[in-house]
C-alpha cells in the first residue's frame, strides 16, 4: 500500500500550510533538509541490515553443507 497514493494535491498544500505555520517559513528548507538527511540514514540502516542478515543466512547454509560433506550425511530437506 503505498502511503502517498490517496493524498491529493489539497491535503499535500495543507500539510505545507500547517508545517509553515507551526515551524516558521524561514525553517522549512532547514526542516526538510533534515527529514531528507533522516530518511536517507533509515534506507541506509535498512539495506545494511538485510544485507548483514543474507550474509549470515548464506554463511550458515554454507557451512551446514560443508559440515554434511565432511561427515558423509546428506543434509536434511526442510519442508
């Protein structure tokens, strides 16, 4: 579901209106520097995250088979 899909062009000059209002004209570029930095930091964490995650999924499948091969048993089909 994308979060951005059912907010119109109305609701978007809204939330404008509001944030200058509350955070001050002068401090929304500042604001949205910010949120952009933020953003960028989280898609980051993530993508590290996953990647650490696969690397450490495929090191332990890899080392099962190794582990198989050295002890002549084959390993065990998950189902």
């Amino acid at each position: 579901m994308d979060l951005f899909s059912s907010i119109g062009m109305q609701e978007i000059l809204v939330i404008l209106l509001v944030a200058m209002l509350v955070i001050g004209p002068n401090k929304i570029a500042e604001f949205g520097k910010t949120l952009g930095n933020v953003s960028r930091n989280l898609k980051k964490a993530s993508t590290d995250f996953t990647t650490s995650i696969t690397r450490e999924i495929d090191e332990e499948e890899k080392s099962k088979k190794t582990e198989g091969a050295q002890t002549g048993k084959p390993e065990a089909k998950k189902s």
